[in-house]
C-alpha cells in the first residue's frame, strides 16, 4: 500500500491558528525578536521558517518579494505603535505598544494576533482575526500572488488630498486668488500642461470629475509603473508588483489626513477662500471621513 503524499491545504491553515499565538507568546517575552516567518507543508507536518528583521521595516523586505512555490504561508512577527485613526486628523494620535502576528497562506486563510500593552481599547479594537486589512496584509497576499481587497475609496479622494496639501504648501503668499488655488489641482496642472487655454475653460469640478474619472486606481498604477507619476515611498517595479488595491491603501496611508488638511485649510487661508474650497469639494462629494476607519498599527 502506498502512502499518500499529498498536503490538505485546510489542515495547514487550521495549525496556524495554533502556531500564532505560540510565536507571538516569544514576542511578547522576548524571546523571539521581530522578524519575517513563513511556513512549508511536509506530508509529516510543517516546517516554520524565521528571518529577522535586524531593525528594517517588515514593508520594506515584503514589497517586490515573491514567495517560493513550496511556502504555504508568510507572516510578521513583530512590536510597535497602534494609534485610533480618528486621532490621526489631530496631527499627534494618542499611541500604544502592541505586539502581533499576522500570518496568511496561499488559500486565503488570514490569521492575526495581537497583544495590547497596558491598553484596553487597542486590545479591544485589534482583536483577533477580526476584519484584518490593512498594507500589512496586502503585502503578504501580494508576495503569495494573492490578490487584494479593492481600494478603499476613488482616486477623486487622493487628487483632492494632493489639493489641499498643495495649497497648504503654497499658502498664504502664492494663492491670493481663487484660480491660482484652483489651478493646483491635478487635473487643472495636467490640462495645463497641455494647453493654457483649455485649462481655463474647465470650471474646478467639472475637471476634477472627469480627471478622476479618466485616471483610476488602475491607470494611475500603470502611470507609477512607468515612472511617468511618482508617488512616495514607491518605485516603478514595487507599483508593478502591486495590484490595484493594495496600491491604492499604500497611496493612501502616505497621505497626510484629510481632515487634518481641511482643518488647515479653514484656518489658513482668507475666509472666502476657505469656504469655496470647502463647496468644492462638496461639490465632488469628498467624505468628510478619515481613511480607514479604526486602529492603524
């Protein structure tokens, strides 16, 4: 009789919800220092594979990174900072400590632990397996060529971040009028750099619509990919390696808040202005809400 070689998929996934909070209890003492873990299936068992993170950013060794064929799973294993993302708009968020596992295999299963320092509100919020998203997650999916859940919001909400901080930037000197504050949009700086004329006979909102409309997640990726449009932190290969969602949470949490640049916006600029700014934007139905809801660890 031969004996069967072949991997059940689920009974791997089901032992890493047995393996996770074993490697985050040797977070927590310290006797297992922050690194990369990923996990091989054996028709004996599985193998459990550590890297150290020797002080990088998990981020920084995930994005790009192919998983080899015979890896079932890839996690983190790490410590750090967790902060309510609504506190985020006040420009200094309350923190606190936490330690967490998060681990994803090839079919899907997610499986995440965390453990609050002295907070019962992060413990709380980051509980177990509950809704876990987030850059850190996509990362895994992408290095395991899993896709990602879809963006979290339109480009129209990037573009207007991009607007405001703009006009922040720019402020009070260089924008004493209502078109030198429209004309930092992006979609009046990409028609303008077409032609003058035409970007004068686009009003704000009927140029930021169909900009947004005409350059989604998607096509703003490929522009990224083919370093024709740069965004922080990421090069043309990592926009590649990407898909579309996890590029536009990446995006995204490089952003300053929206809330905080509205508020600035309020106070920093001639009452008038402040106030057609905000009908601008209104008038494009940005939310008012931050981006996303909840911890960001």
């Amino acid at each position: 009789m031969t004996r069967s070689t072949t991997v059940d998929p689920s009974a791997v996934d089901a032992s890493l919800h047995l393996l996770a909070p074993e490697v985050l209890h040797d977070i927590v003492g310290g006797t297992l220092a922050p690194c990369l873990v990923h996990v091989a299936a054996r028709p004996d068992g599985i193998d459990l594979g550590v890297r150290p993170l020797e002080g990088a950013h998990p981020g920084d060794l995930l994005l790009g990174f192919t998983a080899p064929e015979d890896w079932h799973a890839l996690g983190v294993a790490t410590s750090g900072w967790a902060y309510d993302l609504a506190d985020r708009a006040t420009g200094a968020p309350a923190r606190g400590r936490v330690h967490l596992v998060t681990i994803v295999s090839r079919s899907g299963e997610v499986v995440h632990r965390t453990h609050a320092v002295d907070d019962r509100w992060l413990a709380e919020s980051l509980g177990d397996d509950t809704d876990v998203g987030g850059e850190q997650v996509d990362l895994l999916r992408r290095a395991l060529d899993l896709p990602t859940a879809d963006a979290p919001c339109g480009t129209d909400v990037f573009f207007a971040i991009e607007w405001l901080a703009a006009v922040l930037g720019d402020a009070p000197d260089a924008v004493g009028t209502w078109e030198q504050i429209a004309d930092l949009h992006p979609a009046r700086r990409m028609l303008r750099a077409g032609n003058d004329d035409v970007a004068r006979d686009h009003g704000l909102v009927v140029a930021a619509t169909g900009f947004a409309r005409a350059c989604p997640w998607s096509r703003l990726r490929r522009l990224v990919a083919r370093g024709t449009y740069r965004v922080p932190d990421l090069d043309p290969t990592g926009a590649g390696w990407l898909d579309d969602g996890a590029f536009a949470r990446f995006v995204l949490n490089r952003c300053p808040p929206l809330p905080l640049l509205r508020a600035r916006v309020s106070t920093g600029l001639p009452s008038a202005l402040a106030e057609r700014v905000e009908a601008t934007l209104g008038a494009l139905a940005i939310p008012d809400s931050a981006w996303p809801d909840g911890p960001v660890e």
